[in-house]
C-alpha cells in the first residue's frame, strides 16, 4: 500500500515518545509500536528469573523463549509475555533502573529487533525507542528525533508519580540523566539521532502541539512521495 508508511520517533527518556506516538497513529489509523516496552518485559522476566546482564547466555536462551505480544487496551497498550499481562510490572522502579544494563546485551537487541522489524514490515506503523530510525527502520519514511531539556523531561515523569514522596526531582533527573547516558554509549545501536531524522525540541511544547507537528511532516512526505 503506497499510502501507508513508517514512523520512527526516537530520542531520550521522557521526551513525550509514547504519548505523541500513539497519538500521532490514532490520527493516522496506523498501529503503535511501544519498543520500550519490550525491553523492559525482557527485563522484568529476567530479574524475576534471577538472570543478571553479565549472565549473557542464559539471558539470551531466556529472551528467545519470550513470546511478546503488544495488544491494544483500555488505557493504550497492554503487554503480555507467554500470555502474561506484564503492563503495570514493566512500569516498575526497580525495571526502569535495570532496563538500559538488559539492553546493551546483543542477543537481547537482536531478538526484539526482529521482532520489530517483522511487525513494521506492512508499513504503516509509528514506532518508538532509541534506535528505531538509526538501526531497526532505517528505511522508514520518516523519522523523529524527539528531545526536550532534561529539566522538562524530569519534570514531566514528576508529575505522573503520585507517591512523589518517595523520590526528588532531583533524584529522577540524575537518574533519567544517567539511563540517556548509558542509552548513548552503549556500543550496539546507542541511542543517536539518525543522519536523516527530523529533530524537533519538545521544551514548552504541548502534547497536541508536538502532535500537530509530526502529523503535519507525514503528510508533506506522503505528498512527496506520490
Ligand atoms: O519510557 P521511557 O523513556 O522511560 O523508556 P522506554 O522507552 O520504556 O525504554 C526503556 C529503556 O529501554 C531505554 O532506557 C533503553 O535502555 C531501552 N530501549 C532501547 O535500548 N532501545 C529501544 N528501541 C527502546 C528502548
Ligand atoms: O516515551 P517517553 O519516555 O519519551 O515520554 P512519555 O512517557 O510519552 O512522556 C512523559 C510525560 O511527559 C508524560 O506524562 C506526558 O504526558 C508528558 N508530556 C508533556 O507534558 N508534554 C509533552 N509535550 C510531551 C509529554
């Protein structure tokens, strides 16, 4: 189908990647793709198995037994593992804190890179995580570098935890800060923003706003292409 393409929106963490991407495909009608959120189920079956990253050949036989499924639900996306919901467990503080050691690891990056590259292979997918325009879709039609100030970014993980009490904001940003450093020099498909990507600086932006925009580039490029 020459009408559809593929998204890639990539950049650090807290960037807006998730909530813009899901609503950008609404508004196209295509699929969203949450990578994220897949390596953060290797993550949380790995440390419920007790398989650490150094442990690189057990992790590896481990992640190749997963059967990952992303299923649209009530409130976006629901994650399942063998048939698990993992949703509301991936999100957990001791899994965002792990996840950028598990995804450094080869065999990890190559499992659920195949699997993303087969779920984009009909095209008309926006994908989001860290190397999606630099190294899983570099054929993509388009592609985001999404990125706001690390400020902005810590501030806006801060309003979404309730129980603030039990960390700063200061704490969340020298963490977010720490997994965009390790996100960035790890030696298999860092995060980068690709030769070709669009950048767009999220700071004091809106939802909608940054929406608008990546809603508007896909159209000029569908228009270019025909
Ligand atoms: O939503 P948030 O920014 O907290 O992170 P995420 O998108 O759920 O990704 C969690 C972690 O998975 C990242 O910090 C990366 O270490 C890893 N990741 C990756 O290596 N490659 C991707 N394409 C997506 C995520
Ligand atoms: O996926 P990623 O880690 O890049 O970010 P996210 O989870 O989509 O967004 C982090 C938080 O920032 C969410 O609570 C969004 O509602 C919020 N956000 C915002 O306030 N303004 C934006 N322009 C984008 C996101």
């Amino acid at each position: 189908d020459s009408d559809r393409m593929n998204i890639a929106i990539d950049g650090p963490a807290g960037a807006g990647k998730s909530t813009v991407a899901r609503k950008v495909a609404g508004q196209l009608g295509y699929v969203y793709i949450d990578t994220g959120a897949m390596y953060r189920a290797v993550t949380y079956t790995a440390q419920r198995a007790g398989v650490s990253p150094e442990q690189t050949a057990r992790l590896a036989e481990l992640t190749r037994s997963l059967q990952i499924d992303l299923r649209p639900g009530d409130h976006g996306q629901s994650v399942y593992v063998n048939g698990e919901d993992v949703t509301a467990s991936i999100r957990s503080r001791e899994v965002t804190l792990q996840v950028s050691y598990y995804a450094a690891i080869e065999s990890v990056r190559e499992v659920l890179g195949t699997l993303q590259r087969q779920l984009a292979a009909r095209k008309g997918v926006v994908m989001d995580g860290r190397d999606i325009g630099s190294h899983v879709l570099p054929d993509a039609e388009l592609k985001v570098f999404l990125t706001a100030s690390v400020e902005e970014r810590a501030a806006r993980r801060y309003r979404e935890i309730s129980d603030s009490q039990s960390i700063t904001l200061r704490q969340l940003e020298s963490e977010i800060a720490e997994r965009d450093r390790l996100d960035e020099q790890r030696a298999i498909s860092p995060l980068v923003c690709a030769s070709d990507a669009v950048v767009l600086d999220s700071t004091g932006m809106t939802i909608d706003e940054v929406v608008a925009a990546i809603v508007k580039l896909s159209r000029t490029k569908l228009a270019e292409a025909k």
